[in-house]
C-alpha cells in the first residue's frame, strides 16, 4: 500500500487542495460510465476494506453491505439526495442512510467501531457522484455538502493539523468511536475546505485517491 501523507501545516494543505484537480477525478471516474447500481456499489467499497472485518457464520462483510445498498439506494431515497439544496438537508439524508445500514450490519455480522459504519456510507455516496444514476447538474450542486470518508489516510491527512487532541499515527477508520468525534472532525476538515474553496470531499481524493 501507499504511504500515508501528513501535512505538517494547514498552509501547505490549503496550497495542495487548492492545485489539485478534484474535478478531474470525478470526471475521469464517470468516463468509466457506471450507469448501474450494482456496478456504483461493488466499486465503492474495495476488497481491502472489506478484510478489515470478520465473517460471522456464513454472512461476508462485502455481501452485507452489497445486498443492503442494492436494497437502500431505491428511487425514493436516490430522489430525496437529488432534491438536496442545503448542508442541513444533506446530514438529515445521510444519517437516515446511516442508521439504516447500522441496524442491517449489526443483525447479520459481529458489532464494528462507530467509524466503519460512517466510512461505507460516504464511500457509496461518493461513487454515486461518478455515475449517470441521479443527473449531473444535481450531483455538482450536493457534491459539496458530502462527508470525508474518515480513514488511516484522511485522518493522517489532517492529524497534525485538526484540534481534536492527539491523533496516534497510522490511526485507522476504527478511531472513530463516537459520532462527536466524528462530527469534531468532519467540522475542521469542512472548514479547511472552505478556505480552499474546494469541497471538503477533495481532501479524500487527495489523501486517497491521488496516491493509489
């Protein structure tokens, strides 16, 4: 795997989120024309992140999270993402998206830290941003309201940055243990992103994408 990146201050963060072109990411990944959401769902989520949870019986984590996306992701609540106009109305839909996956993960598989929870939902609504499912002009309005996906590379990302007190290094996704600390960081990085007047979801094709 790629080495992590930490930016040592937030003057040499906002210089690089401001060069970085996270608009061509985007339009690079909708070239690759998922027009399905089977195809959206089984690229969000990678094989690696999978491994970092057990089996429990004969239920596997990625067909878990597969089956309740397919399920999850209907027109109605694919609608309601595309009728988004504000960051409030935006958290409103996500955690609903959230505690619904909460609630499938923890009937069928062992209990996971708070963060793996949140980070499997922001990487589906991310992927969503690079297909044809909801219409693009809608896409590039809510784009800027999306959550980081919060791992050992966003988190290493801002870790000597963000005052949330002491981050270890390499601190992965199950870091996040509760929903004011995932908010905390959410807060810093969205306020970063505002300075660079970038979306906050650059940070992560920057930290990530950029470098895999």
């Amino acid at each position: 795997m790629p080495r992590l990146k930490e930016w040592k201050s937030k003057r040499k963060l906002l210089r690089d989120l401001k060069r970085y072109r996270w608009r061509v990411w985007f339009s690079n990944e909708r070239k690759k024309k998922r027009t399905g959401l089977e195809e959206i769902i089984r690229d969000a989520v990678g094989g690696n992140t999978f491994r970092a949870f057990r089996c429990n019986g004969k239920n596997k984590p990625s067909e878990v999270f597969r089956e309740w996306a397919q399920r999850a992701l209907s027109k109605r609540t694919l609608d309601e993402l595309s009728k988004v106009r504000s960051q409030r109305k935006y958290d409103e839909w996500l955690w609903r998206l959230v505690r619904n996956f909460q609630k499938e993960w923890n009937s069928k598989m062992r209990p996971i830290p708070y963060g793996p929870h949140v980070k499997l939902v922001n990487l589906l609504v991310k992927f969503l941003c690079t297909s044809d499912v909801i219409d693009q002009t809608k896409i590039r309005r809510f784009i800027w309201f999306l959550h980081v996906p919060l791992d050992s590379y966003t988190i290493a990302a801002v870790r000597k940055i963000v005052a949330v007190g002491p981050i270890r290094k390499n601190a992965t996704m199950g870091f996040i243990k509760s929903r004011e600390l995932y908010d905390t960081l959410q807060l810093e990085i969205r306020t970063i992103a505002r300075k660079a007047k970038v979306p906050p979801i650059a940070l992560d094709c920057l930290a990530w994408d950029s470098r895999h």
